[in-house]
C-alpha cells in the first residue's frame, strides 16, 4: 500500500499551522509538488532550502531547519 500513500490527498484537510521545509532538488517530494500541497494548507508557512531529500539531516543544514522549526513552534504554539 505504500506505493499508493499520497498526502496530497488529504492535505486539504489539515487546518492547524503547518511548517513545510521544502528542499529545491527533491526526486522524492518534487518542488512543484510540495508547492501544490502547501496552497491547500490554510496556515501554511514555508522554508525553501537548497539541495535533496536527505540534506536537511546533513550538516550545515539542520541546524537552520531546527532553529525554523524552533520558531515555527514559539510563534505558533508558544508555551505560556
């Protein structure tokens, strides 16, 4: 069944902010793609990043995308 999973499908239903990181030569989740399904999130907020699918866990990138993260949440969710 995984062949067949598609948050595309269901992305339309989320309403709750949501951070899309999205990298600029991605082959498994395609720009465009990413794009397409962050215009059906109602509260989206969106990081472009250069380079692959894996590059947000390699150096220099994840401590950019964790400190994206890190904002995301104190401005979404802050803790009182």
């Amino acid at each position: 069944m995984i062949g067949f999973y598609s948050p595309a499908r269901t992305v339309g239903n989320v309403s709750c902010p949501a951070l899309l990181q999205v990298m600029s030569n991605d082959a498994a989740t395609p720009t465009n793609v990413a794009f397409k399904a962050a215009g059906k999130v109602q509260r989206a907020t969106i990081h472009i990043h250069e380079g692959g699918h894996f590059n947000p866990y390699v150096e220099p990138l994840p401590s950019v995308t964790i400190e994206e993260q890190l904002a995301f949440l104190r401005k979404e969710a802050p803790v009182k």
